[in-house]
C-alpha cells in the first residue's frame, strides 16, 4: 500500500496554519503537553496569532475535546495524546535488530463496511505496514512495539521468512525514492525558511512525513536515505521552539 507522501517526487506538502493547527503543533510537541496561558499567548503571537484568535480558537478547542482546561492554561484532551505518541514515534522510533522475520498480518473478518474497513486500513498504515495483496500486510519486524490486542478480533498475525530478496520485497511495499525526494526537499526549504510563521508550517510538513518513514532496517533502506536527517533537523527545531517560549516569557 503506498505510503501517504506527496504525488509528485520532491513535491512538498505544505499547508497553512489556522489559529487552531498552531496551538495543536505546539502542545503535541510539548512534554508533559500542557501550557500555562501566559506561555501560550507569548508563543503564538510571534507566529502570527493575536490574542483575540486564539482566545476564540481555544474556545472551540475545549468545546470539540481536543483540550481540557486547567488551573494554569490548557492541556491535550486524552484522545490526542495517541497522536501525540505517534507523533514521538515518529521522531523517535523504538526499533530492535533485525535478524530476518517479517511481521504478517492477514485479515480474516468479513462483512465489514467501508467506513470499518478504511478505518482498519488506516490503523494498519499507522502500524507502518504495508499491503502486499488485498488483506496481506506485512513489514520486517524490527520494531519495538506488540500489535495492539483487539486487532485479534479482525486479524491474526504470524511470523515470516518470504523467499522473495528482502530488499525487492521491501522496494515493492514503499515507494522510497519518493519519500526520500520529498524529505530531501524539506531539509532544503528549512535551510531557507527563516521566519517563525513559515518554520513552524514545514516543520508540521516534517512530522506528516516521518509518520509515512516505513523505519526499515537500515540493511533494507537506500545508502543515503534521509530519515536520520531529518529527524535531527526536526529535534533541533523543538529545542529552538522551547528556548524562544523560555526568552519571550522572562522577556514578558
């Protein structure tokens, strides 16, 4: 199943950051992911976000759960600290050596409608594994992580050797040249992306795209494939980021 990188190789998926996108990117990069009110209003007028906005925007933030309020500022409600550990497994993937075996899961339930079967996709897809056929999913199992138990109701698992050379098979289940060209094209707009407002835009593009890396063995990954870069780049950008909401809050 293709990964969700651009159409286009080098293409680069960047979009703008309403009130609501600022505040989420801040928080989901903040541990613990909370912030006090003052630390909030500081950080978001210099990408742009007046107080009134953002008032507003949180406003509707808690009203839709994605916040909670508390005694000192706002928090990530419950339901998006999973995206937030997606998101930290992205920049820091938790990997194990690889000694051959791929991980296989095959889908045995039937009668599912679209909206479940786009939604078991989907979760599949966040599990970084790929779709070798219809109902097939497969990657090598390098990961440090346990399938989450209640795809048992829908799925089982095994573990393989495919007779098929790892790194055909691999090239056959993600499309790695595109996402390195797109990587490629990020580390190059950052270099030349001075302001805050527009950092802070390629820098959610950046953690879009590392949620599509596969994370493959480096024996199974091209010599001079990005991802390292561009996870350096982006954990550069978030001690950055907290130096100047450290410095425009003492400078309050």
């Amino acid at each position: 199943m293709p990964m969700n990188v651009p159409a286009r190789p080098g293409a680069l998926d960047l979009r703008p950051l309403s009130a609501r996108s600022v505040v989420l990117s801040l928080l989901l990069g903040t541990h613990p992911p909370e912030l006090p009110v003052r630390e909030l209003v500081r950080l978001v007028e210099g990408f742009g976000v007046g107080g009134s906005t953002l008032r507003a925007a949180l406003s509707r933030m808690v009203a839709a759960g994605d916040l909670r309020r508390t005694d000192t500022g706002y928090r990530l409600s419950d339901r998006l600290l999973e995206r937030q550990r997606r998101q930290d497994d992205a920049v820091h993937p938790r990997t194990r050596a690889w000694d051959g075996d791929w991980e296989m899961v095959v889908i045995t339930a039937t009668g599912r409608g679209p909206a479940e079967r786009a939604d078991l996709r989907a979760r599949l897809t966040a599990l970084r594994l790929a779709e070798l056929r219809e109902g097939v999913w497969l990657r090598p199992a390098n990961l440090a992580r346990a399938l989450p138990g209640d795809l048992d109701r829908v799925a089982q698992h095994y573990t393989a050797r495919p007779d098929r050379p790892a790194r055909d098979l691999a090239r056959s289940l993600w499309p790695m040249d595109s996402w390195s060209a797109a990587a490629r094209a990020l580390l190059s707009h950052i270099a030349r992306t001075p302001r805050p407002a527009d950092r802070l835009t390629v820098f959610a593009a950046v953690v879009r795209h590392l949620l599509a890396d596969p994370v493959l063995p480096p024996g199974l990954l091209p010599a001079d494939w990005p991802g390292a870069e561009l996870r350096a780049a982006y954990t550069d950008y978030q001690r950055e980021l907290i130096g100047e909401v450290r410095a425009r809050v003492r400078g309050a």
